[in-house]
C-alpha cells in the first residue's frame, strides 16, 4: 500500500523546543512561548513545536483546582480567540513560523481537551489536533480526541499526536497511510522515562519512514519534574538533532524531501503493508 500523496518539493526547516512553562499562568506561558517562536525563526525555522499543555503546565493539581484560569475557549469551528494569546499571534505572524503548542482547550459542547493549538502565519489561532490516547489521571481531567489530524505547512502533510499518542504504532501508522511526511508529537515526559521517551519516537519514525519531531517539557517540581531530550529524527530513526535532559533549548533541523524519498525506497514497509495486516479478521486461534 503506497502512501497517496507525493514528496514534498522541498526541504521545511523545523524547530523542537524544550522549555519549563509556570503552572496556572497561560499569559506569561504564551510571552515565553513568543520568545522561543522567535528564537527559532531566527534559526530558519518555519514551523515550531511546543510542549504538550504548555500555555498552562503540565500540572495537574493546577489544572484540577482552576479549569477556568488554566483552559482557552475554542468556537464551534475550533477557532481560539483569548486575548493571553496574543503576543503568541504576534511572534508568529513577525517570525512567519507556524507553531503547534500545547493548551486545555474548553469546547462549546463542555469538553475540555489536551489540545495542540496551530498559530498559523497570519497569527490565527485554532484547535489542530485533541488528545486521543489519554493516560492514567488525564482520565479525570480531559475528555479524549475522535479523531487523527494531519496539517498542512507549504506542500508538507504534518501528522499530529501528542505524548501517550506515540507510545501506540497505529496512531504514527494512521497518519503515515493519511500520508505524512512527518509526526509532530507536543510532550511531557517525567523524568525516569529517558529510555521509553528516547524509544519510542525514534521507532514511529523508522516503523513508518516518515520524520519524527518531538517536543517535552524540562524542569519543575517532583513528582511533576520532566526530563526534555526534545529532538528530530529523521525517516530512518536517527537523531538530526536532541536536546539534554535539562534546561531550555530550540533545536532545529532541515527535514529534506529527497531523505524521506530514498528511506522509502529503501525500506518499503508502508508500500508493502499487507491489505488486512493488524485486522483481528486475520488472526489464527489453536
């Protein structure tokens, strides 16, 4: 089975952050978040990937006792109009660098989401992506995702998971047969999960010949420490580029179209995928 869209035409420069948001305070987690837009723009970055729930923390006693303070508010058609946002609209629109960040989004029908949030170029703000897989006390917080997603920068099909998502092939898998040239994956690892964290993105990437981008907090306070290693793989697993396991850091690396072509050439497990593979119809009983 052959992914059905074709390379892209050329290189995206890209750029993974790891950085320490403060609990509860979206407006200043949003002008720190501008700061970093900028800082990779003037890398050359044109799309930038932020920790998962960055705008609020990965901090559940917080996000527990202010729901109000700690979420944003998506319209109907997923659109984010909090005006917190704004200096984010701004470094994204002056940087020309469209950014996923991580956010508890509230939508109308009173879901409340672990959301990535995609400021396009212009600076508007919406919903791209909510959380599918959620693990162990998200459950109490969060209502899980319906659906995939796969965004659209230049002629580059991104797909879109957060943290827990990656651990499950068939989430990187779905977006690889959507055909995407990447998976952009917003995270918050705790320190201790180095070995899993180093793991698995490196392996969605090989499983499905496509660049991985991953992004993670660093910092706080146990038991809700995290331990960055932000990093970009490349179709085949390798590292094109990782942070250290502590303090702030943008990294940013060029994802060349003509990598993701010979990868697949190369490796074809996406074209050779059986047609029924992972169906339990196919599956033998003694």
């Amino acid at each position: 089975m052959t992914p059905p869209h074709p390379a892209p035409s050329a290189p995206l420069t890209v750029a993974t952050v790891q950085a320490t948001p403060t609990p509860g305070d979206v407006a200043g987690n949003a002008l720190a978040a501008a700061e970093l837009v900028r800082r990779a723009g003037g890398q050359g970055a044109r799309v930038a990937v932020l920790p998962e729930l960055y705008l609020c923390a990965y901090h559940p006693p917080t996000l527990a006792a202010d729901p109000a303070g700690t979420d944003v508010a998506a319209d109907p058609i997923g659109a984010v109009a909090d005006p917190r946002l704004d200096p984010l609209r701004v470094a994204a629109r002056e940087a020309d660098v469209t950014v996923l960040v991580g956010a508890a989004a509230r939508h109308p029908d009173g879901r409340r989401t672990i959301a990535a949030l995609v400021v396009d170029r212009a600076g508007a703000i919406r919903v791209g992506y909510d959380k599918q897989q959620l693990w162990g006390g998200e459950r109490d917080l969060f209502d899980a995702g319906a659906r995939g997603a796969t965004l659209l920068v230049d002629d580059w099909r991104l797909g879109l998971g957060i943290c827990y998502d990656g651990c499950f092939p068939e989430h990187a898998r779905a977006a690889a047969l959507d055909g995407a040239h990447a998976y952009l994956c917003p995270s918050g690892y705790l320190a201790g999960s180095e070995h899993r964290r180093d793991l698995y993105y490196a392996a969605r990437a090989l499983d499905n010949t496509m660049f991985v981008v991953f992004a993670n907090a660093v910092g706080g306070v146990d038991p809700w420490r995290f331990n960055g290693g932000a990093a970009i793989y490349d179709p085949q697993g390798r590292v094109l580029a990782r942070g250290a396991d502590e303090g702030t850091a943008v990294l940013v690396a060029a994802l060349d179209p003509a990598e993701l072509v010979a990868t697949r050439a190369a490796h074809s497990m996406l074209a050779d995928r059986l047609p029924h593979q992972g169906d339990p119809r196919g599956s033998m009983s003694g």
